[in-house]
C-alpha cells in the first residue's frame, strides 16, 4: 500500500535545529543554577514540548520552570534561529520530489515552527498543514498529535509513514500504529547517541540522508505490493 501522508517532525528533521536548542537549554540551568548537564538534556528533553520539560523538571529535579526561564528560551532560541538556522541538508531537494500530502507535527509552538521553516525557506512545501504539541492533551511519546495530525489531513494512521529523530517520536508514531522512519542526520545524531537509541525501539527503518527519502518511501510502498 502506497502511504497517503508523510508526516514530518520539524526539529531535527526538516532543520538542523538541536544543537542550538540543546545550547539555550544548557545556558538557563547554567544562569540559574540548575544541575543538568547538556547530555541529560539530550537524553531527557529531546522530542519533547516545553510543556513535558516542565513536568520532567518539576518530577525528576525538583526544578519549577518560571515564566522567567520560559521567555529566556523563547528570547534567545529566536534570535539564534534567526542568526544560525539552516535547513537539513538535502530535504529542499527531498521535499520538491515527494509526490504524497505532507505535513508537520512537531513538539514545538505554532510561531517557533513556523519560524524555524520560514527562515529556512521549507514553509511553502508545508504551509498550512503545520500541527502542535499545543493543540493536543498529552504530547510525545504519547500518540496524540500524530492522531490528530492523521485525522485532521483526512488519512488513516495505517496509511501514515512519520519521520523522526528522536526516542520520544519514534514511540508516538509506533504507538499512534503508524510506520515510522528514524532519521539520523542531525548535526545532533553523534552527540545524541541517537544511532543506539532508534535502533533499540525498531523503527521501520533508520536513514541518515534526507536525499534518500524519496526512493526509501518508494520502496516501502513496493515491498508492501509485493
């Protein structure tokens, strides 16, 4: 069965975002004194809406996330994206030759995605099928938005393939019974150890060359004929 939607995460998928996200979260526990070091944020907050950081740092940490370090994030993750930003290499390329409905569903805000494809040029191939962690209950690695993305593009999750770069996403498309495609060609893939962490929850399959999506999901959909 040819899938009938692709569904893209944003950060560390569509733009090479994680390393500067990572360095902003790593500079507020610096300021103000929280003990997280930046392969914790990695291992803990990768994926994962502002929303679930909260809960995690209030749970795990007993750190209570202020509006004072949410607008420092907000503050300086905008202005670093707007300086720094660049597209994963290829996906333009990938993007342009994908013949099947495409949307984003990204942990991120609406405006912070919005943002990150604007200045990396991807907005046109997406724009206005962008749905947010913010517009469902329970985010990654609960299935929820990929669900709500599914249902709101009109496609069955069956027919959905989800792109992914991280442990929380990979395990909301498997639980949403979406296929799933780990990506590993982030500037953030090796510091992340992210190679380890895919292959342990059994993705359809891990690819670290955006160019190669096109013919992968071609692929699929001729081993699912066959």
């Amino acid at each position: 069965m040819t899938p009938a939607l692709i569904i893209f995460d944003c950060d560390g998928v569509l733009v090479d975002s994680e390393m500067i996200s990572t360095s902003v979260l790593y500079d507020l526990f610096v300021q103000y004194d929280i003990p997280i070091d930046q392969p914790t944020i990695y291992e803990r907050f990768l994926g994962r809406s502002m929303a679930s950081m909260r809960t995690v740092l209030a749970e795990e940490y007993g750190v209570s996330m202020t509006d004072e370090h949410l607008e420092f994030v907000r503050r300086n993750m905008r202005e670093r994206f707007m300086r720094e930003l660049k597209p994963v290499p290829g996906v333009a390329d990938a993007l342009a030759r994908l013949r099947i409905p495409l949307c984003v569903a990204s942990s991120s805000s609406p405006e912070r995605i919005r943002l990150s494809l604007g200045v990396t040029g991807l907005i046109d191939f997406l724009e206005p099928n962008i749905f947010s962690a913010t517009m469902v209950k329970n985010g990654k690695p609960a299935p929820d938005l990929f669900l709500h993305a599914a249902r709101e593009m009109g496609v069955a999750p069956a027919r959905c393939v989800v792109i992914e770069d991280s442990p929380a996403g990979v395990m909301a498309a498997q639980a949403a019974k979406m296929s799933v495609f780990g990506f590993i060609g982030g500037g953030h893939a090796e510091p992340a150890g992210l190679g380890a962490a895919l292959a342990a929850l059994g993705p359809d399959l891990i690819f670290n060359d955006m160019c190669d999506l096109p013919q992968l999901l071609a692929s699929k959909a001729t081993k699912k004929a066959i």
